[in-house]
C-alpha cells in the first residue's frame, strides 16, 4: 500500500481478518499504517446471500470494536464516503 497511494481495499465477505472478536495481526498492522485506505462492504451478489447479510454485519461490527474507535470507524464508513465524495469531484 506504500507502493500505491490511491490503492484501496474493499474488505466485504473476508475470512480472514478476524478470528473471533480479535483483528488478526497482519490485518490490524495494515488497518493501524493505512487506516484510510480500508472499507468493509456485503455483497448480495446473489439472493441467497440476504440471510447472510445481517450474520456478516455482526462479525464485522465485533471484529471493529477491537480496534481504536477512529480507525474503526474510518472502515466502517468514513472511508467508503470518501470514495464516493472522490467520485463526484
């Protein structure tokens, strides 16, 4: 991410960001040295993924509330606004 300055990660439907409650520890590296670059999404690329939706949303909200509350909240929404506002410029 160091390499690429408007490179950004969408996080939807990941495994492996959190085991359990924890963020795991290459991911809270990277959410901690590029806290602006990270978004959390879901997909409903399909309709059978509407049950998941509201599980998935959970795990990400107890994996966010491991992290400080200004980078989580980067992740959980701020980031995806700047994306959006960047589009309209």
């Amino acid at each position: 991410m160091s390499a690429h300055k408007n490179l950004w990660a969408d996080l939807s439907i990941r495994s492996d960001v959190a085991d359990g409650a924890k963020v795991a520890g290459n991911w809270r590296k990277l959410f901690l040295d590029f806290p602006d670059r990270f978004m959390v999404g879901t997909d409903t690329y399909s309709p059978e993924r509407w049950s998941d939706v509201a599980a998935h949303a959970d795990w990400v909200r107890t994996w966010l509330a491991d992290l400080p509350p200004s980078v989580a909240e980067r992740i959980a929404h701020k980031n995806g606004e700047a994306v959006i506002a960047a589009a309209f410029r």
